[in-house]
C-alpha cells in the first residue's frame, strides 16, 4: 500500500488539475461535451487507481484538506451573495425550485418502483434515490444508519456510499453533454459584434485574469476565514436542535451576512473578482481531491438490479433536465446553463453542479442567472426540501409496514 501524506496528496490534486486541463485542450470529445476539468483528470486517475488495485497496489491519500476546501468554496459563495442581486432573481429562485423539488419527487418514484419491480426492497429504492443522488454522501451515510437500525435494512450505509459515488461521476459527466444538446437550441448571448464584452463576475470563467493585490488577498482570505470559524461555531450550536444544518450551509449563511452586513454599514466593499479566485482554487482542489480518491471498486460492488436502477436514474436526470428544467427556466441560454447545474447537484453535489456550469460558460460566454441561483438552491435549499420529501416518502402506509 502507498500512503501519501498531506503533501503528496496536495501535489497529487494539483497534478490532476494540470491533467485535467491538458485532456480538455487536446481531446476533442471532452471538449465538445463540455466535460469539467477536475472531473476529467480525476475520473483519469480514479481509473488508473482502480487497475493498480486490481494489481494488488493500493494507493491511499490524505483527505483532511478536502473538507475545509469545500468548506472555503461555499464560503465565498456566500460572500458573493448580494441581497440586491438576489432580490433580482427571485422569481427564478421561486420557479428553480419548483423543479428541483419535482425531480426529488420523481427520484424517488422511480427508485421506488423499480426495486418493487426487481424484487428488493422499497428501502433501498429510497436509497437509491433522492437520499444519495441529490443529496450526496453526508445525506447518503446519515440516513444509512437510520435505514439499518430502524429498519434492519442491512449493508444501508455501503449501498448509500455506492450510490453517491455513482451520482457523483455520472453529474460530473452528463451536464456537460446536456447543455450542448440545448445550446444548439438557442441564441448564445454575446455572440454579436456590437454586444460589448464584460468582466467576468463570480464563479462564470473562472480563466479570465483579475486584478489583485497582496493585501487584498489578505482581507478576502480573513473574510473566508471568519466564515469558516463563525460557521462551524453555529453548527455545533444548532447541533442536536430542531434548527441543526449542515456545516456548509452554516458557514454559507455566515458569508452572506458578512458581505451584505459590511456593505450595508459602509465598513467594507467585498472584493468579488478576488472572492471567485479563491472559491474557484477552493473548488478545484476540492473536487481533484475528491474524485482522485474515489473508490471506484465499490461501483464495481454493486448488485445488478441496484446498477439497473442507478443508469435509469441517470437517464431521468438527464430527461428531466432536458424537457422540464431547459422549458420552464425559459429556454434560452441561461436555462440551457442551469440544466447543466441541475444535472450536477440533480446526482452529485454542489461543487459538480458549479464546475458543469463553468465548463459551459467558459466556452460559450457567462449566465448571471445561473451562478446566482444555482449555489443558492443547491447548497441550501435543497437539502431542507429533501428532507421534507424524504420523510413524506416514509410516512406513507407503503413504509410503515416495512
């Protein structure tokens, strides 16, 4: 076995992201499809992993830095938050997550009725439904546990780990694929000579230069410091109460009263170019770590029937993106772009979601509306309406006799 220590494991990310990038630029395919690069190079890697298990080598990183880069890139999404500018998408919020909660509904369905079909229990199409597709491996590992030990459902928590694995490099893989379909569809904005270029805002192309300074850089870095040291202090407040959240949503909050607090005081402008060179570093890092790591032979693991209701689930992401999420967001290209994100945290996660949408708008030009809507949706939102959903689910008669 090969252990590498926190710096290897940073070398090893930041390689991947190098690779990653390289892939993109020479391979057509994935640079058509629009495929992220952290997804490209660490599914790469992921797979070289998994042969040189096969071999009897297994190669093991240090993961203690991907949980506070995560952590920092939700905390510049709050920071980039501004009530202003949230007040503007409001209506779209309202309509996005009208969809969201549709497909929660409808993952759920499926699951459901497909493991009645295959002859396994319901539990594990919930399983394998909204619980890890939408909500991702915390969700998946908490609600495992209740599954085994309320339910006697055994081996919950593997299959739930399995299937946010699964969720996570199918997001990463469909939503590029996804809004290429669409785009063809519609009018890419700025495509006109006499549309006047603009500077890129938050997290849109994350490779366009912007100006910083040392002691800039100092101030953003205190802000996302205190956002992570205030946020996990609440969590741990709320912990165990009727009011407990996740940490990332906690530390996203934090940001947002921070950046609107300081401006609506006059005591501090946020520095946004600069926010989104650190959150995009954050989410880079973080995503190179997370899927370097993935222990792909745990797919590998899963039972047929369990595979079967997985690709199926897959498709219905990519079908519901396609004729429900593209339609009723407006069919245009910021719809085509939050398909795209849809897709990303419909199967994986937040940062998925983000880094689909990147790989679209670095290469067809930016979507405000879809960088503004998306994290806020799919960082918080969704997590309390899939609870909702969730136990709706289990309060029915179909359930209580299990």
């Amino acid at each position: 076995m090969i252990q590498l220590d926190f710096y290897g494991t940073l070398v090893a990310a930041s390689l991947v992201l190098l690779l990653g990038r390289g892939l993109v630029t020479r391979v057509g395919v994935l640079r058509n499809f629009n495929i992220p690069e952290p997804v490209a190079g660490g599914l790469l890697v992921a797979l070289v992993l998994l042969v040189l298990r096969a071999l009897d080598i297994e190669v093991r990183f240090d993961t203690s830095l991907q949980a506070p880069l995560m952590l920092a890139f939700f905390a510049t999404i709050g920071l980039s938050a501004d009530f202003a500018s949230l007040k503007k998408g409001g209506r779209v919020v309202g309509v996005f997550l009208l969809a969201v909660a549709g497909l929660l509904i409808l993952q759920n369905a499926m699951g459901i009725g497909l493991a009645t079909m295959l002859g396994l229990d319901p539990l594990m199409g919930l399983l394998t439904g909204s619980i890890t597709l939408a909500g991702g491996h915390g969700t998946g590992a908490a609600w495992g546990t209740v599954f085994s030990e309320k339910y006697g459902l055994a081996s919950a928590s593997e299959l739930a780990i399995a299937s946010a694995t699964f969720g996570l490099v199918l997001g990463g893989l469909i939503g590029g694929p996804v809004a290429r379909l669409l785009i063809k569809r519609v009018e890419v904005p700025g495509c006109h000579a006499q549309e006047a270029p603009r500077l890129p805002k938050g997290f849109e192309q994350p490779n366009k230069e912007r100006s910083i300074t040392p002691f800039s850089f100092i101030e953003t870095l205190a802000l996302i410091a205190v956002s992570l040291l205030v946020g996990t202090l609440l969590n741990g407040l709320l912990h165990g109460t009727a009011f407990e959240l996740p940490t990332f949503v906690c530390v996203l909050f934090v940001g947002v009263v921070l950046r609107n607090g300081l401006s609506a005081f006059g005591l501090y402008q946020v520095f946004e170019r600069e926010v989104s060179v650190l959150g995009n570093v954050s989410l880079s890092l973080f995503l190179a770590i997370a899927l370097m790591s993935l222990k792909l032979w745990d797919l590998a693991a899963l039972a047929l029937p369990i595979f079967i209701i997985l690709a199926v689930q897959t498709l219905v992401m990519a079908l519901f993106a396609v004729f429900v999420t593209f339609r009723v967001m407006g069919r245009n290209y910021d719809a085509a772009v939050l398909a795209a994100g849809h897709c990303g945290f419909g199967l994986g996660a937040t940062p998925t979601a983000i880094a689909n949408m990147q790989a679209v708008t670095q290469r067809y030009g930016p979507s405000q509306i879809a960088f503004l809507v998306v994290p806020m949706v799919g960082a918080f939102f969704i997590d309390i309406i899939n609870v909702i959903v969730i136990k709706l689910y289990l309060a029915l008669p179909f359930f209580a006799a299990v």
